[in-house]
C-alpha cells in the first residue's frame, strides 16, 4: 500500500462542562491505497486509525490536525 499525504492528530476529551480535561499525544496519521485488480479508476482505502485508549471517557471530543501539502503544484 502507499500512503498518501499524512498528517498530525491530537484528541481532547471533553466532559459535560465544556471545558477540555485532557489532551492525547501528537500522533502522525496516514490513509493509504491501493489499486482494484482488475479495474482502471477504483481504489481500496484504508481509512487513517488513531490510539484513544490512554484517554479517559468523556463527554465529546475535540481534535486539531496539521496538514503538511507534499504536492508540486505550486503557484
């Protein structure tokens, strides 16, 4: 599979207050595809998966991600 532009991700979790209790660690994220055997323009995906389990349960949840472009399509 390749992976195709990745990027960062961190969780919050958030109680009835609305107020942020606990942040995750910075993860680095990447989806990934690959080529349907077969056919000429369909992909299988592999959505991007994060680690939640050192966070506690809550309420809601807030994230931020960064973005890093890696195309050559500049202007």
């Amino acid at each position: 599979m390749n992976p195709l532009n990745g990027g960062w991700l961190v969780v919050a979790v958030v109680n009835n207050d609305g107020e942020i209790n606990e942040w995750s660690e910075w993860q680095e994220i990447y989806e990934s595809c690959k080529g349907i055997l077969g056919f000429t323009k369909q992909v299988e995906k592999t959505p991007a998966k994060i680690k939640l389990s050192k966070l506690s349960d809550g309420y809601g949840f807030q994230i931020e991600l960064k973005i890093k472009d890696s195309t050559e399509n500049v202007v």
